[in-house]
C-alpha cells in the first residue's frame, strides 16, 4: 500500500464523480488523489510521515475552476484605487483623493470598478483633481471616464472629426469630450497613457492576486483574451516555481487581426506545462447592454433608435473561426446580446459544415440574453454556455441600468441559466474578475438566490449541485481537462478544497458566510487558515 502524504478524513466529500458521488476521506500522494472513501479505508494509507486533516464535517470539494477571468489585467489593476465599493460622489471623493496621496510619485491616478451612474462628466472629476489626469474604469471594462487634464493630454478633448473604428467619445457642446469614453479605442486613448507596473511590480501583482484566488478555493482559472507576451509572464512564474494555479490561456483575435496573425494562436498552443496552457482563441462578438453596445435581436427598450453592429460580420467571424478551428483550436466569444449569441452560434453552424463536426467544445460567454429558438443549438452543436451568475442584475430594486436597457420582454430570456441548463446546454460557471468579485460563493450567492424582475417570469436559478458541478466538473469539461481535474476521483490531479461548513447545511441566502479553509493545488497546499 503506497503511503499517502496528506490524508483529509471526517469530510464531506461532494466528489463530482457520478460512479462515486459521496465519501468522508480522500488521500493523496505526490499530486495525485490515491484514494477517494471512508476514513477506515483511509488508515491503511497512513504512515509516520502522513499529515492528516479533520475535515470536521465540512464539504470538500475538487479545486474550483474559474472558467472566464482577466488575470493579469486584473492583478495590474489590483495597483491602482479600487473602486468597486463605491457608491456615491462622496465615496468616490474620498477613495480618489487618499490614493492621490498614496502615489505620490504616481503622476496619474487611476482607478477601477466604478457602477455606473456615479459619475458621467469630466467636470465631477475636476471637482475632485484638477491637476492630475484621473481615468477611472467601470465595473464591466466597457466604459471610463476621464477629467479634463486627462483628456487634453490625450489629444481628445476637441473633436477633430476622426472616427474610431471601435468606441465612442462622448461629446456635447461645441464638440467637446464629456469626460465619458464608450468601448475600445475611446477607452485606450487615455488609458494607454496610465504608465504600467514595471516587471517586477507586475509579477509580484500577479502572485498577490493568485494568493486571494486561492483564498476562495480556486485552483484554475482560464484567462480570458490574451497573447504570447501573457502567457510568458505565467509561465515564468512557473518556471520560477512560484504558480500556485492553473491557467488556461486564449489568444485574443481583434477584429484587425490578419490571418497570418493566428499563428500567434497556434504557438501558444504548444505550450502545454504542468499549469500553464494556450490552445484556445477568444472574439469578442459585441460589447455591454449599459453602454448600448450589445448586439441584440430587437431594439433597446429604453432607446429605441440606437442601432448596434456586431463587432464582426458573420462572414468575417465564420472565415477567421474556422481557420482557429481548423489549427484545433478552441474557440471563446463574448457575446452579451441575444443577436450576439446567435451570429456566433450561427458561425459555429457554418464551421461545422466547412471543417466537419469534432470535439471543439467551442464556447459562448456571458449569454446574458438568449432567445428561445437558439437555447437547444448549444446542445445541437455541441457549444459550451459560459456563464457568470453574479452579472445577473440581483433584483429588479437593484439594478439601476440593465434592467431598463434590456426591458421586461426580455426578462424572461435574461440570464437564463435554468433555461440552457434544461436544455440540455453544457453549463460552465466563472466571475468574469474584474468585472464581478471571483469569490465562488459570491457567485454562487446570485444563483441560488436571484430574483425574478417581474413575477411571471421564469425562476432561472440554480441548485447547489449544479452550482458545484459548474465551478468542477463542467468547467474541466469546458477545457479538455475533464480525465484529470474537477473530481475529487482516484487517479486525478489532487487540486482540493475543504470549506468552513457543510455547504449542503447553509441556508442559501448565508451562502457569502462560508469560506475555504484549505486549498490545495497540485498535491501543495497553497493555502491555509487556522
Ligand atoms: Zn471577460
């Protein structure tokens, strides 16, 4: 009998593992699990050298994987204000003005995860900083406001009649710049002039952001839009010997990219290490219902003339995605409106013909509004729905813009996670950091508790299983890695989390109060609250 370096008995084992879905114990050896039942049958695994674990009870669970992040970008981020708990001009004040004094030397101050509606001028900005240029980002990436400094050094404060290829300057009188900045290229024009970290600020960044992941029981993430140069910077912290998660990484193909680009793609799918893995591509098919930049099938409810292109044409997303699926790549698309959802599974139509049906296991993310008729072709064509809970407005009470911009019509195919989910769609679970807090529970918080926004609305909430299953099993699924991770199975990767309560106990509406008291990732144990 081989003996095992950590044994976790007295657990309740959630294993994800339909041939075995309950046990009290689990082993593991080097970085594997060895052994999946019950304490007795754990003993015979024990020897002097075996650290043991009283599960007291709680649940454990296989390592949660985070199916849609933006990691390094966020840890960036993670450096300047925060702002995500900001809910008034007072707030924002304050918040702005403390991390002005903090950063000195820092000639901007810029800030990050701001709702909408507290600021919309470069004015309000003025009023806080006048002498510094100040850029601060919503919640969702989609929107940034600037003050005045910011704007003129960024040459956009007067409107010089160009036209952006993608974003919008919002401009009022006389053709000046109000301060808000819609999208891409409108954003990048002032925020290309915040100076990044240097390297090792990045890195050091980075490891602080993959310590809270860990805090929360997640072991893997995939890493939403990224490149050859991102993917060097995780794999040189694995190099290192310094990664303490998993991560699967796209590459992004903007709009402009060429054909030859894709090469770029298929390098990074050579990449295979223990934690660190290209192999997928990632489109954006269109951006937000707040900013009005959601592809959608009908008009917006609160502005009926807005007129939204979809990033790409079908023509052009079918020929660059199937050159991305012929390479063997996976394929991600952002797609928020219903039409978004439906250009892109209607892509995924066309690639099946031109390259023949495979495993692609392609992916929608977000879905935030799906129409009927499309909810079986996830099924039909074999595409993952990618979904993040905690997007969903909470309630109708607490929602200042979605709501309104998408309208009761929609709300019955408005984050339709039971509806796919019945439909027999394969469900994968994530936060979309730094759009919404990646804590699992948070998300999970959303999906067992949402409300309807009008009563007859369908209920689209989840059960904790699915919940479970869509942060475990599914998500490996989602990533090809469905043989080696998200069970807690004999024979797989020995990424394990133990919680501070038995999940399957907690009221739903206390769900936030639990936390992971043990991560391990790889046989290690990352983290560890006493
Ligand atoms: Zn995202």
């Amino acid at each position: 009998m081989p003996s095992a370096d950590v044994i976790i008995r007295n657990a309740k084992i959630f294993t994800s593992d339909e041939s075995n879905p309950g046990a009290e114990a689990v082993a593991v050896k080097g970085n594997r699990i060895i052994y999946v039942g019950t304490n007795a049958g754990a003993e015979s695994f024990k020897d002097q050298s075996t650290r043991v674990i009283n599960g007291q009870g709680h649940t454990l669970t296989a390592g949660f994987i985070d199916t849609h992040v933006h990691l390094l970008w966020g840890s960036i981020w993670m450096g300047s204000a925060q702002l995500q708990d900001v809910r008034t001009k007072e707030d924002l004040n304050k918040v702005l003005l403390d991390f002005a004094n903090d950063n000195k030397t820092n000639p901007w101050v810029a800030g990050r995860g701001i709702k909408y509606s507290i600021v919309s001028t470069r004015q309000e900005l003025d009023e806080i900083i006048a002498d510094r240029p100040i850029y601060i980002g919503a919640f969702d990436g989609h929107t940034g406001w600037a003050n005045t400094k910011a704007l003129e050094m960024a040459g956009i404060m007067h409107d010089d009649g160009r036209a952006l290829a993608n974003g919008i300057i919002v401009r009022g009188n006389k053709g000046l710049a109000t301060g808000e900045l819609r999208e891409g290229d409108a954003m990048n024009a002032v925020m290309d002039l915040v100076p990044l970290p240097d390297a090792n600020r990045k890195r050091e960044l980075l490891k602080l952001a993959i310590r809270e992941f860990n805090k929360t029981g997640i072991t893997s993430v995939h890493n939403m839009n990224g490149d050859m140069e991102e993917l060097m910077a995780y794999a040189a912290l694995e190099d290192a010997g310094e990664m303490n998660m998993r991560i699967y990484v796209p590459y992004h193909v903007k709009p402009e990219a060429t054909e030859e680009m894709l090469a770029e793609a298929a390098e990074m799918a050579k990449v295979q290490m223990d934690y660190v893995r290209g192999g997928a591509v990632k489109f954006f098919m269109d951006g937000v219902w707040e900013s009005y930049t959601a592809f959608n099938v009908h008009p917006y409810a609160d502005e009926p003339d807005v007129k939204v292109e979809p990033i790409f044409s079908l023509e052009h997303f079918t020929r660059m995605a199937s050159l991305c699926d012929k390479l063997g790549l996976q394929i991600a698309v952002h797609c928020c409106g219903d039409g978004a959802v439906r250009q892109t599974l209607d892509g995924y139509e066309a690639i099946q013909k031109i390259n023949g049906k495979r495993d692609s296991r392609h992916r929608v993310e977000h879905i935030e509004v799906c129409q009927p008729e499309d909810m079986p072709r996830f099924r039909e064509l074999g595409v993952i729905a990618s979904m993040q809970t905690s997007h969903a407005p909470f309630s109708l009470e607490e929602d200042l813009v979605w709501t309104k911009r998408t309208g009761p019509e929609r709300w019955p195919i408005s984050f339709p996670w039971r509806d796919l989910k019945n439909s027999g769609a394969h469900l994968s679970l994530g936060s979309d950091w730094t759009v919404a807090p990646f804590d699992p529970m948070i998300n999970i918080y959303v999906a067992l508790n949402r409300r309807k926004y009008a009563p007859t609305d369908p209920d689209q909430r989840l059960t904790l299983e699915e919940c479970i299953l869509g942060y475990t099993r599914d998500a490996a699924y989602t990533e090809f890695m469905e043989n080696e991770k998200g069970q807690v199975r004999e024979g797989y990767l020995a990424d394990l989390v133990l919680f501070s309560h038995d999940l399957f106990e907690v009221p739903a509406e206390e769900i936030r109060t639990v936390q992971a008291v043990m991560t391990m990732m790889d046989g290690r144990i990352v983290f560890e609250n006493n």
